[in-house]
C-alpha cells in the first residue's frame, strides 16, 4: 500500500517507519523542515530501541519524507494523521491541527483514499474530519474517515507496533476496512514474524496479531477508555500504597496478591510517585471532558487525577520527613525522564518535586541516562547535571530515586553509603528492598511499605566526598 503519515513526532514517526517495515511505501510529511531535514540525514530525534534500525533500513527506499502534504495525499492510497493533540485550558483535546490536515487533505484528495486517525481523539472526531473536509471541497464518496487508535509506550514503542496486543480498527464503511485490514495483514497473517529480519520478538507477544474491527466512534473510545483504565490502575495502587503506610502493611505484598488474580493482573500496579508523560495525564483529562460533553459526571476521573498529582506532594513529605528542613540541603536526585527508557520529560512526576525542591532552597545535583539534555534546556543553570549517579551521590545528604531506570536498580551501595554525606535515600519507585537498604546501613524511605533505619548504627555524617571516594578538604 502507499501510505502517507502525517506528523513526526512519537505515534507518527515509529508508524511510519514500521509501516516501511510492513512493505508498504511511505511517506512521513511533517511541516518542520530542520526536523525533516534532520531526519534526511539519518538523525533520530527520540530514544526508542530500535527505531534507528528501522530507519536506517528503510530510509530513502520504502520511506521519505515530505514536507508537502499535498504530494503526499496524491501519492497515497491511506493517510494516517499523527498530528499533536495537546489539552487545552479546559482539559479538551485541542484538535486544530487534525483539522488544519483534515482540510488540506480535502483541497488535494484527486482519487478514492481512507483518511485514519492515528493520534488520540475524542469520540466523534471522524465525523468531523468527514464534515470539514466536505466543507473543503472533498467530494463525499471519494473517502471514508477511519479511526485506528495506536496503543504504543514509549520505550518499547517500535515492539509494541510490531508486537501488539491488539490492533483496532474503527471503520464503518467495508472498502475502508478492508484497506486497513490490508496494509496490517503482515502482522494478522504471521507473515512478518517470519521474517529473518523481522524486529525480535518480546516475550509474551502475540503471534500472529489479533485485529479487533470496530466503528468509528467505538475505536475512538477504545484508546481513551484504555488509558484512562490504565491511569486508574496506577493510581488505585497508589492509593492502597497510602494505605499501606498508614497501617505498617507492605505494598509489594498486597500488589502480588492482588496482581495473581488474573481478573486483576500485575501490569501497571507499580506504585510510585505517580503517572505522567504526554498521555495519561492528557488523555484522562480529554476522556472526562468528553464525558462531561455528554452529560455524564465520571467523577471516578477527578479522583484518579487528584491521586496521582497527591502522590508527587507525598513524596516531598518524605523527603521533609527524612530531613527535617530543605533550605540549603544538597539532594542527588536520580531520573528526570517520565519512566525509565525514555528521554521524554513531559509531565515527568520528577520535573515538578525538582521544582518543589528548589524552591524550599535545596540544591539539586541530577542524573539520567537519557534526559539530561532536554532537563537541563528547562533548569539551565539552577540544577547541576552529571552524567554518573555516583557523581551525583557525592556528598549529598540524600539521595532521591524518582525514575525507574534499570541503571538505578543495580547501584553499588557500599560505595553510595560511602559517598552520600547522610545514609539517606528516599527511593520513589521501590527499586529496592527495604531489609537490604537497612543491612547496607542506610535510613531508607519507599513508597507503600515501612521506612527502614540501619541494622548497624548509623556513622556520624562525613564530610563532603567525590565520586571517586576522595575526601574534600573543606
Ligand atoms: C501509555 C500507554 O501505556 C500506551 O498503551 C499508549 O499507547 C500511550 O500511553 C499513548 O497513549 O500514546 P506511555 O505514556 O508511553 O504509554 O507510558 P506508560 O508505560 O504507560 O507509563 C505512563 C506513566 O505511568 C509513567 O509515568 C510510568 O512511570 C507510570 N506507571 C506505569 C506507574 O507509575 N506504575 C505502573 O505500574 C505503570
């Protein structure tokens, strides 16, 4: 199939380069022409495994890029729109680009082509696009608006492609249908698996994919009703969590007993200091706006929305706890990112308690193996960036786990209790078991289960130290 993929950003840049997997040609049109030309060159502008492959591969063969939609809409049997959805004051999903692309789609469609929402909607929004399009002149029976929602993580964004779960198809016309049904049959029929060169398989992946075809406006709700499923998830435990700490019960416990019962499941009842990235804190804020649009009160929405920003204010209580007063306090802080295997830092829980911190007069000394970049663009100067977590251990009187990077989880404690300047670590992601944290002599607080003092007395704080264990004369 020919394909055109409107927007570059995350959903559009790993679809396009999977669909070139898949056989199909692509074109990947984005109005950004620095990010276009940097794509031409062969840059890849976000950490995800193994994109880079894939763009290698299929870069000027199966895949180009355009920064003329027009082009590309006369090139293309299905265009994907992949443009940004970003939330406006109220909470709505603002949807001015999906339909400045709906309505130059219309001015340029010469031919029969299915036009699919790629990026995440409210309910209705096909019909929309179908409406404004005909407004620009797109004669109605030359295309069919489909929604075909993309359910990736980042992180492992080009697996879950590859891999899914599931693949939803929202059409209400057959031709339509069977167009998308087409350009996925590599993945339904087994075909690409296959392959020698096909992308790894994760475990627990589901071979050949299932396809789910619906109408529109169910796949719409399909992905809102999803993540804010999943939101919920992260903040119930959360909320059990609390509980836990209010009656000495332990988290990782009640977690496992719940998880095993398979109606429950143990995915995404981690706790921590909550969710964030550019979907879930979007996405449950879209889908109670569409209910209130509706006429329905999802109060359930307000409160795992409230849970989640609480856990970020619960965590700095901890650190307040476990250091009596902030103003002038050294803190390592380990994870900017959102979660751990991404560089991406919107609505990261750690950005906002960093912020917190640094505004009760605590100096910040922060670690990330993928985001300090993009971090440091936002603190400059107020925050000081290492790229070592012991570096940043290095005479700090605490150290703070806010992201769960498996570099976190593997640290030397010997040499972090002989850097840190207190034996401190308030770890936010539960990276670590309490009973070892306290034989290793630390004062370690955790999320859901009891704080913890050192099995052996605690040494009298030490003077500064650097990473290479040398002390610093004062
Ligand atoms: C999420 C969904 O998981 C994807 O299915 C969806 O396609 C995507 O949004 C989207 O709509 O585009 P993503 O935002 O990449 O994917 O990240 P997740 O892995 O879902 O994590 C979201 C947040 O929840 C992170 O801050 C993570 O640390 C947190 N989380 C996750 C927990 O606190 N506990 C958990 O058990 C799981």
């Amino acid at each position: 199939m020919r394909i055109a993929v409107v927007g570059s950003g995350y959903v559009g840049l790993v679809a396009g380069a999977c669909f070139a997997e898949l056989g199909h040609d692509v074109i990947l049109v984005d109005n950004d022409e620095t990010k276009l030309r940097a794509l031409q060159a062969g840059e890849v502008p976000i950490h995800e495994e193994f994109l880079p492959e894939l763009l290698e591969r299929h870069r000027g063969e199966r895949l180009a890029f355009s920064a003329s939609l027009p082009h590309a809409v006369r090139a293309s049997d299905a265009i994907f729109i992949a443009v940004g959805t970003p939330p406006t004051e109220d909470g709505d999903a603002d949807l001015s680009y999906v339909e400045s692309v709906a309505r130059e789609v219309a001015e340029a469609i010469d031919s029969y082509k299915i036009v699919v929402e790629k990026s995440t909607v409210p309910v209705y929004t096909s019909t929309w696009i179908r409406k404004i399009m005909i407004l620009n002149g797109a004669p109605p029976d030359l295309f069919d608006v489909a929604s075909n929602p993309e359910f990736l993580r980042e992180g492992t964004a080009v697996t879950d492609f590859l891999y899914p779960d599931r693949i939803v198809i929202g059409a209400d016309h057959e031709p339509c249908a069977s167009m998308l049904r087409t350009i996925y049959a590599p993945l339904t029929d087994g075909s690409y698996y296959r392959n020698r060169l096909a992308i790894p398989q994760p475990s627990h992946a589901r071979i050949p994919a299932r396809l789910i075809q619906t109408s529109t406006n169910s796949a719409e709700l399909i992905k809102h009703a999803s993540n804010a499923f999943l939101a919920m998830k992260i903040s119930f435990i959360n909320a059990v969590a609390n509980i836990c700490e209010c009656v000495g019960a332990d988290i990782e416990e009640v977690r496992e007993g719940m998880g095993s019962d398979r109606r429950i499941g143990s995915r995404f009842l981690n706790p921590g200091v909550g969710y964030g990235g550019s979907c879930f804190p979007k996405d449950v804020k879209a889908f109670n706006a569409v209910a209130r649009q509706c006429g329905y009160n999802f109060g359930l929405l307000d409160e795992v929305e409230q849970i989640n920003l609480n856990q970020r204010q619960r965590f700095l209580r901890k650190v307040r706890n476990a250091l009596w007063t902030l103003k002038g306090k050294r803190l390592a802080v380990l994870g900017l990112a959102f979660k751990g295997g991404t560089d991406d830092i919107r609505e990261s829980p750690a950005l906002e308690i960093i912020q917190s911190l640094l505004r009760e007069g605590c100096g910040v000394t922060a670690c990330d193996p993928a985001a300090l970049e993009r971090t440091r663009a936002i603190f400059q100067e107020r925050v000081k960036f290492v790229d070592d977590p012991y570096d940043a251990a290095a005479g700090a009187d605490a150290l703070l786990i806010l992201t769960d990077w498996e570099e976190f989880a593997n640290l030397d404690l010997g040499r972090l209790r002989e850097l840190l300047r207190y034996p401190v670590i308030i770890d936010g992601r539960n990276l670590y078991d309490p009973q070892e944290m306290a034989e290793h002599g630390f004062i370690y607080s955790s999320v859901g289960r009891r704080d913890v003092l050192p099995a052996r007395p605690a040494l009298a704080p030490k003077p500064a130290a650097t990473s290479d264990g040398l002390k610093k004369t004062a």
